[in-house]
C-alpha cells in the first residue's frame, strides 16, 4: 500500500481532531478525502507528509514509517496544502529552481519545464509568483509539488481559486497523473470529487464515517424519493408492493414518502395504484437525491 493508516488519533488539548481512523490507499489510485471544516482532512495530511505526529496508531508512506524516517517519507511524496505558501518576490521559475535544489535534482531544468508545461504555466512562467492571480499560484503550488516525481501526492483543496476552464485542466491533469501515482485529493466540492476520483473517504468530527467507491455512491444517487398524497387511506403493506419500492412512511399530515431505486416511472405505477383503489392523487412530487444530501446525512449537516 502506498499509504496505510492504522489506528492513528491526534488531540489538540482538550479537542480530539482525529480519533482511531484507519484507511488504505493502493498505488494508482485517486481518493476524495471529504468532511465538513474542523472534520480532521487537514491534520491528517500533515501527519501524512509528517509535518505533525499522531499520539497513537502509525503511518507509513510506500512500506515506510512516517514517524522515525519522515525524511525518506518526504521524498515519496508531493504536498500541495490548502493554504499554499509561496515566495512572492519570486519569479515561477527561480522558486520551482529552488524546489529541485531542495530534492538535489540532478536534471532540474527538463524537469521543471515539464512541470510547467503539464500545469499550464508556460505563458506565466517568466513573472514574478507576486504578479499572478491566485488560479496560477495555486498552479505553481502544484508544479512545485510534483517537481521531484513523487509516488504519492497529497492535494488539499488543489482547485481553489481556479475559474471553470482552469479546474477542468487540473481535473484532467490529476486523473492522468492517477493512473501512476496514487492521490489523496480533498475537496469541499462533492462533483469534483466524483469527477476525478476512485474512492471516496469522508470524515466527520475526526471519525470516518464512510470509505466507498465511486460506484456505490453513484449507486445512492440514482435513489429517488417521492412525496405523494392521495385523498383516501392506504396502507404501508400496499405501497410497499410497488415495483422499485424500497421504504415507506407516512408523515402526521398524511404524506406518503416512497424511497424508490430510481428505475422506471414511478409516478405512472402510482396512477395506476391510485385507478385500482378509487382513490385521486392529490399531490406527487418526485426528488432525486443529489451527492450533497449523501454528504449532509453521513456529516449530520
């Protein structure tokens, strides 16, 4: 495993930033790390890269542990943080030049223009780091973060900053650089996530509450969930040998809300049952369900 996570917890005084969590991450692999603001997403990509140290459990980088041999660790991996540091008065070139003096990189100059080239900065590659908007800084940031040719990239929030044309660039970049290295990648933006990623990791007040493919979270959002009121009594028993059904509830205002499995037109079935009972359907509204519901339920947002 490229990055394995056992046990580890860290406690800033009083607040438990992260408590026991486990996870694996495969060589190849991209993975959306989510959770809400104060989840834990940060602290634990710092205790990744070895910035910071758990108080309990271990961590090891590509079958090497974190805490002991960080700096072996930090050769294995590129980290671009959130709030990405850069010297201003710097020109792009002259700080990635100072990158790859850092890594003792023996071709520095190939290797930083194929950086430059991959992360669209060739045009802006000449300025001063000062000059640029923050969509290019955020691109040096993470040129600088693959200069060395890391086998692991640890990416928070890479799109920051970035207009729409910039985002799909970076989206696109980050998926061919999957298919070599592996990538934790957080974001607050749950598409994004799913447009890049294999996995989704989501944490919430420093627990993970949910490590799952892509295709069992898209499977989630092909549920949909239909409010309908008919102007009779039914039962739950009825309701529930629908085609598709797979829960139902009544609420206190006599609303039937059907969890269905999005296949087929649920609303034509409920026409049909509505004939069959001599009943009239009053209202029928039919609401898929969105990633972001997905998130708020696992977070309790």
């Amino acid at each position: 495993m490229s990055i394995n996570i056992h046990h580890v917890t860290k406690q800033y005084g009083d607040q438990q930033a992260v408590n026991q969590i486990s996870f694996e991450v495969s060589k190849g692999q991209v993975v959306g790390f989510l959770g809400p603001n104060g989840a834990g997403k940060s602290t634990t990509m710092k205790m990744i890269t070895g910035i910071i140290h758990p108080d309990q459990g271990f961590i090891e980088v590509c079958g090497i542990k974190v805490e002991g041999e960080s700096l072996a660790t930090k050769k294995k991996i590129g980290y671009l943080p959130e709030h990405n540091p850069l010297y201003l008065d710097m020109y792009v070139r002259e700080y990635l030049s100072m990158i790859a003096s850092f890594h003792g990189m023996a071709d520095a100059k190939r290797s930083i223009q194929d950086v430059v080239e991959k992360t669209g900065l060739l045009s802006e590659a000449n300025k001063a780091i000062g000059q640029l908007s923050k969509g290019f800084r955020q691109r040096v940031g993470l040129a600088a973060a693959m200069l060395h040719d890391p086998e692991v990239l640890i990416l928070d929030e890479p799109t920051t900053g970035l207009d729409p044309n910039q985002i799909l660039e970076i989206r696109s970049l980050i998926k061919q650089l999957g298919k070599e290295k592996t990538i934790l990648f957080s974001s607050h933006i749950l598409q994004e996530v799913e447009a890049i990623c294999d996995r989704v990791i989501i944490i919430h007040k420093g627990n993970i509450v949910a490590n799952e493919s892509i295709d069992s979270i898209r499977s989630l959002k092909d549920h949909q969930y239909i409010h309908v009121k008919f102007n009779g009594e039914v039962s739950s028993e009825a309701l529930m040998s629908l085609p598709g059904i797979q829960e139902v509830e009544c609420s206190e205002q006599g609303e039937w809300v059907l969890k269905s499995t999005g296949a087929g037109d649920i609303s034509k079935e409920l026409m049909s049952f509505a004939l069959q009972h001599n009943l009239n359907i009053v209202s029928l509204q039919a609401q898929t369900r969105q990633l972001e519901d997905i998130f708020k339920q696992l977070t309790g947002s």
